[in-house]
C-alpha cells in the first residue's frame, strides 16, 4: 500500500490526523514510527513525501524512515540509527 506524508512549513510532517513538529531533528520518521505503532500503515509500505504539489523524495519503504532519525546541530545535518528510550 502507498501512503502520502506532507511535509508543511520547514518543521512539521502530517499524516493523516497525525502530525509531528520538531526544530532540531527530521520529522518524518518519529510521524511514520507512530503511523506504524497505531496501525495505520506496515512496515513495508511505500511512503512518498511530498511538500504541496511537489513529491521531495523517491519512494521508499516506511522502515527506511522508521529505523533512522535525521539530526541537526552545528556540524549540519546527519543520518542516526534511531534507538528507543528504554526505562
């Protein structure tokens, strides 16, 4: 199944009725862990991202998004590994 995710202004991400905003890190894969932990889409699905009209990547599985996070700090920007907060 293909699912759009539309990124709006520079740091929010909305997906159905959900949506993730952040100012330091990448938004779309925290939006997609949650479509996925609620269910609404698989891990295997095909996400496009689109900002407007306008598709911004090619499309990929929802796990390409889901297992990474995209980080900002002084050095630009970088691809992390996302790890869950265990208590």
């Amino acid at each position: 199944m293909t699912h759009i995710v539309y990124l709006e202004e520079h740091n929010k991400a909305v997906y159905k009725h959900l949506s993730y905003t952040n100012e330091t890190k990448g938004v779309i894969g925290p939006l997609i862990r949650k479509a996925i932990e609620d269910g609404l889409m698989d891990r295997d699905d095909t996400v496009v991202v689109m900002r407007g009209s306008q598709q911004v990547f090619e499309p990929c599985n929802a796990y390409i998004w889901a297992d990474y996070d995209i980080k900002e700090g002084s050095g630009g920007l970088r691809r992390v590994k996302y790890k869950p907060f265990e208590m």
